[in-house]
C-alpha cells in the first residue's frame, strides 16, 4: 500500500473516530434530556395536584382534570394518583391502574422514586401536610421518543456515511499535496545512475523534513560520488605507475640475458634493476597509503580539535627527525581565547596531509629551514608552510593536487607525486582549503585555511 492511500487512510479512521465520538454524545446526551424533560413534565403534573388538593384541601377528580388541561399539556396514557396515609387512592380509577403498597411505602421511605414500568415512566413523590401525609403518583407513555431515537440515529448514520466518504477524499487530496514535493525527489532520484553521480537533487526552501532528506541523499551521493571516483582514479593509477618501472625492470634483464656481458655491465643493469625496483617499492607503498587515506576519508569523523596543539605536536615530530634549526614555527595574531584556536577536523588525518605538505618542502629545500606560520582572523585560521625550493611555476599551481602529477623540473627530487593529492583531499574533507602561492623562481607556500567554529 502507498504512503499517499495509508495517509488518507489514517486521516480517514481518526477524523471517522472522532466524528462517531462527537455523534455518540450528541445521542446520549440528546437520549437524557429527552428522559429527564419527560420526567419533568410529570413532576409538574405531581406538582399541580399538590396544591390543588392538598393546599385546596379537597377537589375533585374532574376539577384537577380540567386545571391539568388548562394549564398543562396532556400527556399520553397520563395518570396520576393521591394516596393517603391508609394507601387508598383519593380518585377513582376509570383505567384500572393502581400502584402497590410497597411502591407507596417505598416513596415515603425515599421522598422521591423514578423508575419505568414497560413503555411507561413513573414518579412518585411524598408530600406532608396539616390533614395527613399523602403520595402522589404521576406516570405516562412518552409515545415520540422511540420515534425521535430512531430518527436521531438515521440522521446521525447517513451523516457519518457521507462526511466519512468526504473525509476519505480529502485525506486523498492532503496526502497528495504533501507527499507532492516527495514525488519530485523520487523522480529526480531516478535520474541519478553510476554515470551521472555528479547530479544533486534540488533543494526546496522548507527546513522541513522533505529538506533534511534532500541533504542527506546529496551526502550520500558525494560519499558514493567520492568513492567511484577513488575506486576509477586508483585503478587507472596503479597500472600506470606499476606498469612502467616493470616494463623497465624487464627490459634490462632480458638485454643481460641476451648475451653475456662483463662484470661491469651486470653490474650495471643490477644498479638499473634496483633502482626501478627501489621506484616500484615506493609505488606500492604510496598507492596503499593513497588507498588508506581514500578508505578513511568515505568514513572519517569530524570532530573539534586545537589547532596550535597538532602544530606543536608537527614541529615537535620534525625536530625529532631534522634536527634542530630546521622547522621554524611562528605565530601571529594568536587569539586570547582558546577555544577560537578550535576547528572541526580529523586529527589523524591532518597529520598525513601536513607531514607530506612539510616532507615536500624539505624535498625541494635541499637543506634549508622549512617555515610554518599560524595566522588567526575573525573567522578563519591559516597555516602557511613555506620552502626555499625553485618554486612553482603558474601553469603547475593546480596540477600539483592531482594524483602522481609530477613537474618537469622535478624529475631528479624522489617522490610519487601522491603525497599533496592525499594533503588537498584531507584538507577538503575537514572543509578547508589549500593554495600555493609561488613566483615559479624562488621559494613556495602552500596556505590552509579553516574555519573556526566559534
């Protein structure tokens, strides 16, 4: 069953629910009154007799009949007795109806009976008075109230039937309106197949529901997008590198097998061997550590993080392994309050990305002191790190993110070209961003920004 026909379909019951609830009282409450106006209407019928024979002293039966009519509405099959102190009757009944003893005893006992005696509703009450104390008994048949029952509940039945058939229509049109912006997701979901990753679905201005659902699809999509696009990039990247020191490998050996050589010439082509075979090594290892850092980077967590603390704990690492003298960290504009020095961030993978960022810069500084430089503004915090190398040129500024993109004039520095790929992925996933800035003569920085999140 669709969402749409079980929506109206609720909508349906619990209006329904509530309707025959509302229904049921009016009935009840509409079946009281009628039962209590009608035992009014006989208390004032016991009323008149009371003082008419009572406070009058005596009258006759055809006198409190004719005051009845006169005054009061005749009921139908209506009766009324006095009795006195011996349970006689003062009038003579035409009809033959009398009540027992133990009816009139139990009316003086209680002061007021009520009670039905088939079709006819009966009243009873206990009057005293200077002559005696006296019962009066009044009863008759309410003939239209079975009538008027019946023809509440009729009324009530088809007006349930038909404003529960409109219920059910309009549940239908509600449901269809408000699952009406779901409808356009799920047809803009159709439209995403593993080709077209890169398709996102459109937003509606709501911050409803509908909306965080949206966001959570276009997550999922960047994740799976991210993840087709590592999975292909790996691929193509592993049989390229892998390939061609292989192909070198194997080219060398099979020209040392073709004749024999000299000591000097295997030598050599051991010398060849090794080195491609040092090359294929470093391959390996930068193409697990890429396939490490893409698995964590499908599931990294973000969470707050000190900024200064990762820095120290950097310069404390590559002192460690440089020397002294040759990791120089700076800070400017240092915030008073701490908790402005917190980024959201993935503290073991900042670690890789800033490592292969500082490891580059030695590479191509040939010695010299690699500078690192915090920076604090408003929103924002900038880590600059800087080298002494020959510099970028303009037209390698974005190529030096892609993956095992090496420069030309790099060819003698060892290196894969993984590393600043792994750096600017990292550093995109902890939503931040990453820049060279380079004359391509002397010197480069790579500045990463993030935002703080206070």
């Amino acid at each position: 069953m669709k969402i749409k026909t079980r929506l109206s379909l609720y909508f349906t019951l619990i209006s329904c629910g509530a309707l025959l609830f509302v229904l049921l009282g009016v009935y009840i409450a509409f079946y009281t009154f009628s039962k209590d106006d009608f035992t009014n209407r006989l208390s004032d019928r016991i009323k008149v007799a009371s003082k008419l024979y009572l406070e009058a002293d005596e009258i006759s039966k055809d006198s409190l009949v004719q005051v009845q009519q006169q005054y009061l509405e005749k009921l139908p099959d209506e009766v009324i007795r006095v009795y006195d102190e011996s349970n006689r009757s003062a009038f003579n009944a035409t009809n033959g109806i009398y009540w027992k003893d133990d009816i009139i005893k139990q009316v003086r006992k209680e002061g007021q009976i009520e009670y039905e005696e088939g079709k006819r509703q009966v009243l009873g009450k206990y009057y005293k008075d200077n002559q005696g104390n006296f019962v009066i008994m009044a009863s008759a048949i309410d003939r239209n109230f079975s009538n008027r029952t019946i023809r509440l509940g009729k009324i009530a039945a088809v007006f349930f039937v038909i404003f529960s058939t409109a219920l059910f229509f309009a549940g239908q049109w509600l449901a269809k309106n408000t699952l009406q912006p779901i409808q356009k997701v799920v047809g803009q979901m159709r439209q995403v197949q593993s080709s077209n990753l890169h398709l996102r679905i459109q937003s509606n201005k709501n911050k409803d529901e509908i909306a965080e659902l949206i966001s959570n699809f276009n997550s999922l999509l960047e994740r799976l997008q991210n993840a087709f696009e590592l999975q292909q990039s790996f691929v193509s990247n592993a049989s390229h590198e892998l390939r061609t020191p292989l192909t070198s490998i194997l080219g060398e050996v099979d020209v040392a097998l073709d004749k024999q050589r000299t000591v000097e010439e295997y030598e050599r082509v051991l010398r060849s061997v090794s080195t491609d075979a040092m090359h294929l090594q470093d391959t390996i290892t930068s193409l697990m550590e890429l396939a490490q850092v893409d698995f964590n980077y499908t599931q990294a967590l973000l969470s707050p993080l000190r900024i200064d603390e990762l820095l120290w704990e950097l310069q404390e690492h590559w002192l460690i392994k440089k020397g002294q003298g040759l990791v120089n960290v700076s800070f400017s504009n240092f915030p008073e309050d701490e908790n402005e020095l917190i980024i959201q961030g993935n503290k073991p993978l900042l670690h890789i990305a800033f490592n292969n960022i500082i490891d580059n810069a030695f590479k191509y500084s040939a010695g010299a002191p690699v500078g690192i430089r915090f920076d604090s503004s408003h929103n924002h915090v900038r880590i600059t790190v800087t080298d002494t190398g020959p510099g970028i040129k303009p037209s390698d500024s974005e190529l030096i993110f892609k993956s095992f993109y090496r420069a030309d004039h790099t060819s003698e520095v060892p290196g894969t070209g993984v590393g600043l790929y792994i750096a600017s992925k990292i550093i995109q996933l902890c939503n931040g961003t990453i820049q060279v800035v380079s004359d391509g003569v002397l010197g480069s920085s790579f500045v990463i920004g993030f935002a703080k999140t206070v």
